[in-house]
C-alpha cells in the first residue's frame, strides 16, 4: 500500500490540531518524512514471522 505525501501531511495536520501541539513550519517537513518512514518499515515489523514458542509483546491501550 502506497500512502500519498498530502496524505501523510494531512495526517500530521489533522494529529497535531487534535493534541494541540505546534508544529514550527520548518520543523513539518521533518516530522512528514520521519511518519512516512515509519509508515514504510511498519510491514517490516508486523510480517515479521513468529514461531509457535514465541509471543508477541503486550499491547497496552487506554
């Protein structure tokens, strides 16, 4: 899956208005490239193959 740069910005937008956090203009270009890196090394993780005797970690949620 392929995620678009407006969409990752819109996604930085959209994340930091709702957490009231100020992103400096010249810091927002960092911080889209540094989502879309994660976004391309998540598949990395998740399709990682665990073996029977093995367990994931906990996920902790609010």
């Amino acid at each position: 899956m392929t995620v678009e740069t407006k969409e990752i910005e819109r996604l930085v937008e959209a994340s930091a208005a709702a957490l009231q956090l100020a992103i400096p203009p010249e810091g927002f270009p960092v911080v889209v490239e540094h989502l879309a890196v994660a976004y391309r090394m998540a598949p990395l993780i998740m399709d990682f193959p665990l073996g029977d005797e093995q367990e994931p970690a906990s996920v902790f949620t609010l």
